[in-house]
C-alpha cells in the first residue's frame, strides 16, 4: 500500500515520533497507518508524546566553543539520575554544535534546525523515546566576537558561564578562566558601575534609607547625614554586584579588575544555574500510589 508525505505528517503528529520514524514504520507497515502507529509504539517511540505534560525540572547547563562563536545552553530532563549520565550530556552537546552552526534566534528556530537528516525537534522527540523521560530545549546564548570566549561549567552543568574578552593579550587565557570561575561563584549582576541602570541604584537608596529610619541608632539623624551613609552603602552595592569591583575569590586582597590590567577587556557575560524559575512538580505519596494502581486494574 503507496503512502504520501502527508501520511508521514499525519502519523507524526499522532505519535509525537520523528520524520524518519514515521517513514521507517508506514514502510514497515506497507502504508498502512493503524499498523505503522503499533510499531511506533512497540519500538518505544510514540512514549515519547505522553511526556510532553511532564515536568522537566532537572537538567544540564552545557556550552561549545569554536573559533569565535560561543554557545551556552540549558537542557532539561526529569530527574538528576538521568541529568548525570552521559547519552544526556551528549544530546547537550549535540544541540550545542547544532545552535554554534545555524545560529538560529529563538527556541522554535532550533527546533527547526537540520541534524541528522532530520531536525533538532525530531532528534529530541527520539531521544526521549530512548531516555524516557521529557526532554526540554529551555534556553540559550549566542556570542560571536572578534575577542575570545571562554565557558566553564559547575558541578556538571548545574552552573554555567560564559564570558567575552575584547583585548585580549595572548598568554592570558588562565586569567580569563579565573574569572569565569569568579563568576559562577560570586554571582555578579554587571561588568562595571556605569552598566547599572540608574532606577537600580536610585530603588537601592530608597530601601536604605527606609531600613535607615526604622533603626533606632540612625531615627533622628539628619536627611542629609543619612544619604552620605547611603552613599558609602552604595559602594557596597558595587563592590558585591558589579564584576569588576568584587574581590578575586583566589585572593581577596585584589579585586577582579586588578587581576584583570591590562590583559583583556571582559566585554559580556552570561551566568545559569540550571533549573532556576522552573518549579518542580510535587504529587502526594498517597495520591500518587492510588493513581498506580487505578492504572494497573484499567490495564
């Protein structure tokens, strides 16, 4: 029995499997649908669109680097078991090269992307099937730069940085992976004081001088006398928040900027930790095992 393209599209949007799949079970089936769909599912395929309504709160921080193009990218899956194994770290990585070479703009563009013979969506739906658990493209960032990059990861992709370096002066790409480093552990907000926007600093103030007037030592004193602690709080704020004002986490007697000199520019950077603002879905114990069961008898 002869099938069409749109027999393809049709079964892969019933089974949530890839083009290739598809193909590969009509063919198998001889054309025929209900037959092609059983095979999808006798292969573990078709599973894979029963876990789009999972959450995947768990994951990986992954990056590539070639040339000047830098790639930093977060991949989520179901549990910390499967974050840590390698067939996961090495979809990362795949989709990573595939992000560095198409340079696509958004999540739906990479979805698009060419890998394989097929796209990054139909790899990631196959790969589910196999891992079985929801694999989820969450994010990702694009440097390109006449300067150099460098990424680091944390703890296997629970952080992850990157960071552009304009200037760069050869023989300091140790000092350029320091501060990577300083980045993943001191979670600085701006490269410099001038790249705070001015409704930062100025909401800063307000919240200090208020926490300022509640205190019992400072109540009565004097506006002005208050904004000139204020002031000295703001160099406070620089000093935690902006990068190049932080004390070096090898050795707190310099800031990151002394490090720094001359040796290079940091022009951007980029710090994840994976996870952060997804809320993990939480079940009842008791409601959980009488889901199974109810399951079971209907099976």
């Amino acid at each position: 029995m002869a099938f069409t393209a749109k027999d393809v599209m049709t079964l892969r949007d019933k089974s949530g499997a890839g083009m290739l799949d598809c193909k590969k079970a009509l063919i198998d089936a001889d054309g025929d649908m209900e037959k092609a769909a059983e095979l999808l599912r006798e292969r573990g395929i078709a599973k894979a669109v029963k876990k789009e309504s999972r959450i995947a709160a768990e994951g990986a921080v992954g990056s590539y680097v070639c040339e000047k193009v830098g790639v930093l990218l977060e991949v989520n899956c179901e549990s910390d078991f499967v974050s840590k194994g390698e067939k996961f770290h090495n979809i990362v990585d795949t989709v990573a090269k595939v992000i560095a070479e198409n340079k696509p703009a958004d999540i739906e563009a990479l979805k698009a992307c060419p890998l394989n013979g097929a796209t990054v969506n139909d790899f990631i739906t196959n790969e589910t099937a196999v891992i079985g658990e929801k694999i989820s493209l969450r994010r990702f960032e694009i440097y390109e730069t006449s300067g150099k990059i460098e990424t680091y990861l944390h703890m296997g992709g629970k952080v992850g940085v990157m960071v552009e370096a304009v200037d760069f002066v050869a023989g300091s790409e140790e000092t350029l992976h320091d501060v990577a480093l300083q980045i993943a552990a001191a979670k600085p907000s701006y490269v410099q004081d001038s790249d705070v926007p001015a409704e930062v600093i100025e909401k800063e103030k307000e919240i200090m001088l208020v926490q300022m007037k509640n205190d019992e030592k400072n109540a009565n004193k004097p506006q002005n006398i208050l904004e000139k602690i204020v002031m000295g709080k703001i160099g406070k704020f620089y000093s935690e928040n902006c990068l190049l004002k932080q004390a070096f986490v090898k050795d707190d007697t310099q800031t990151v900027g002394q490090v720094i000199g001359s040796k290079f520019k940091v022009a951007r950077f980029v710090r994840w930790e994976m996870g952060e603002g997804i809320e993990k879905k939480k079940e009842d114990l008791n409601a959980e095992v009488a889901k199974q069961v109810a399951a079971m008898k209907n099976n």
